[in-house]
C-alpha cells in the first residue's frame, strides 16, 4: 500500500534497516602502525587500502606499513611502524634510526637492520649506544649520529648530525671519535663533528653550512635573527660585521627583503634544490662574488662618509 503520510494505529511502522554507522575502514587501528596483513584480517582488501591511502585517510611510513592520517607522529610511532618488519633479536641502525629519532626524512624510508648476533662483529655496540621505543632496540641519537656521519656523504651527512644535535653535546660527540679510530669515515667524522650546530633547521641549510665553512668566506653564524625596520627576519648564515647573509628561496619573502636591503644588508636568495643538487663550486663562488660586492660598497660608503 503506497504511503500516503499516516499509518493504521494498531500496525507496526516498517521502518529501513540501520545503515552501520562506522565504516570498514574504523575496524583498523586509528593510533597505531599496521600492515596489509592486518587490514585484511578485518576485512580490508589491497584494493580498498589503496583506495584509502588514494583518499587521504591513510598514509605509508614504511614499505608495507600504514598508519591512520590522524596519528600524532612521534619517535614511539615510527619505532613501533618498524618493529612490524623486524624479526626477533633485530637491531634498528643508520637511516632507519635516525627516521626514527626524527632527523632523517627520505621516500621511501630505507630499512637498516642490525641482525641478530652481529653486535660483536662490525659494529660493536655497547649498552649506552642502544635505546628502546615502542618496543623497538635501535642505537640511541648518539650512536647514529657517529655512524651516518661516518657513512653518509658530507652533506647528508652533517645534515643528520645537526638534527640529531639537540639530543647531546659537542662535547659528547667528541669524546666518542676515539673508538671509532680506524674505521671507515673516521676522517669525515672528525671534520663534520667540528661543525655542528642544530640551529641549522633543514637539510639544505646544513649542506649551505658545509660548503661555505670550505669556501673563501668568513666564518658566518647559522640561523642569525636580523632586526630589518619593523621585522624580524630570519638568515640561514650571515656575517653581521659585514651584514651579508645568505637565505634559501622558501624561507625568504619579498617583503622582508626589502626590509633587509633597506637595513643595509646585502643577502643572497638560493633555491634548496640548487643547494642539495647542483655542484656547490658554482654557488659558492656566486657567494664568494656577492660577498666582495658587499666588501666593496662598504668601503666606498666608509671613504664617501668618513
């Protein structure tokens, strides 16, 4: 009988059945890592988790490990993603620890492993080189920094060095370059130690650092806070006896380098890409240049006003 907006009194309403109010999607765990397997273990198929990761409301830390969008990322989150890969007696190392530790973001992340019953062998790891998170061994902030500034090329490598710095000191870096005497990358590791300085905030900034240090430049401080008129603008390096700065291209807006210029400093814009990239002899004689400029105007300016 068609509904025609009342009903008998002594007959039951039909009403539609409930449509469930949680999709299949909440079934997985909204706080912590999970893999395919489990996914589908709930009913979540490759292609529905495709789907999801396609919509925003998954994303992949680690090949073959997923967490929720809404996940707070943090070091007890990244350990645990990693653990669901290992197996027992495993050891998190080098890239992957320093993922974990926040200091190092590559796509994909690589897995570094330490097997079981190799800790006696090429790495030698002592108790106070391994930290537990999330249920995870991996080498403590530290002991990563000593082997990816050790392993890793010069740039990425005190790139990881600076990141990690804020978990020790320079001094307790130092005193740690002794044991690693003999052993691969020692000399790399003795001349990126000397530079460290987590005020450097990016990869690219931290490769810049680098290279100047190398270049026929003054010594410059990372990260200078520069007072230009009304604002307060922020340097990846500058040398204020001579008020030349260098800033990457994202950091920097017109605005505040017209406040810049018109303060009398003279900086230079590079693009992060060019930094991380391109042979650094090029930009770093470009900054050598620059610099003589600056060098220059100040002494015609110091001769023309006494």
């Amino acid at each position: 009988m068609p509904f025609d907006g009342q009903h008998d009194a002594d007959q039951p309403v039909r009403m539609d059945r409930t449509l469930p109010l949680h999709p299949l999607h909440s079934l997985l765990p909204l706080d912590e890592p999970f893999t395919p397997a489990t996914a589908r273990s709930v009913g979540v198929s490759a292609h529905a988790l495709s789907r999801m990761l396609a919509n925003g409301l998954v994303r992949r830390v680690l090949r073959g490990v997923y967490v929720a969008s809404t996940a707070c990322p943090s070091a007890e989150l990244r350990a645990s993603s990693a653990g669901l890969l290992l197996r027992p007696g495993d050891i998190v190392v080098d890239r992957t620890a320093a993922w974990v530790h926040g200091a190092f973001q590559p796509d994909p992340v690589p897995l570094d492993v330490l097997a079981r019953g190799s800790l006696g062998g090429r790495r030698r790891l002592l108790g106070r080189d391994l930290v537990t998170l999330g249920g995870v061994r991996l080498t403590s902030p530290l002991r990563t920094a000593l082997d990816l500034g050790r392993l890793l090329p010069p740039g990425p490598a005190l790139g990881v060095l600076d990141a990690l710095a804020e978990s020790f000191s320079q001094v307790e870096l130092l005193a740690e370059l002794p044991r690693f005497a003999g052993q691969t990358g020692i000399a790399q590791l003795r001349t990126l130690a000397a530079q460290v300085d987590s005020r450097s905030t990016c990869p690219a900034e931290s490769m810049l650092r680098l290279h100047w240090n190398a270049a026929n430049l003054p010594t410059p401080v990372p990260g200078r806070l520069v007072v230009a008129g009304s604002r307060l603008v922020r340097l990846s390096l500058a040398v204020d006896q001579r008020q030349f700065g260098v800033v990457l291209a994202h950091q920097a807006c017109a605005a505040d380098l017209l406040a810049l210029e018109g303060a009398g400093w003279w900086v230079v814009v590079l693009p992060e890409e060019r930094v991380l990239t391109t042979d650094p002899t090029i930009w770093t004689r470009h900054l050598e240049r620059e610099f003589h400029q600056q060098l220059l105007h100040q002494v015609r300016d110091e001769e023309e006003f006494g």
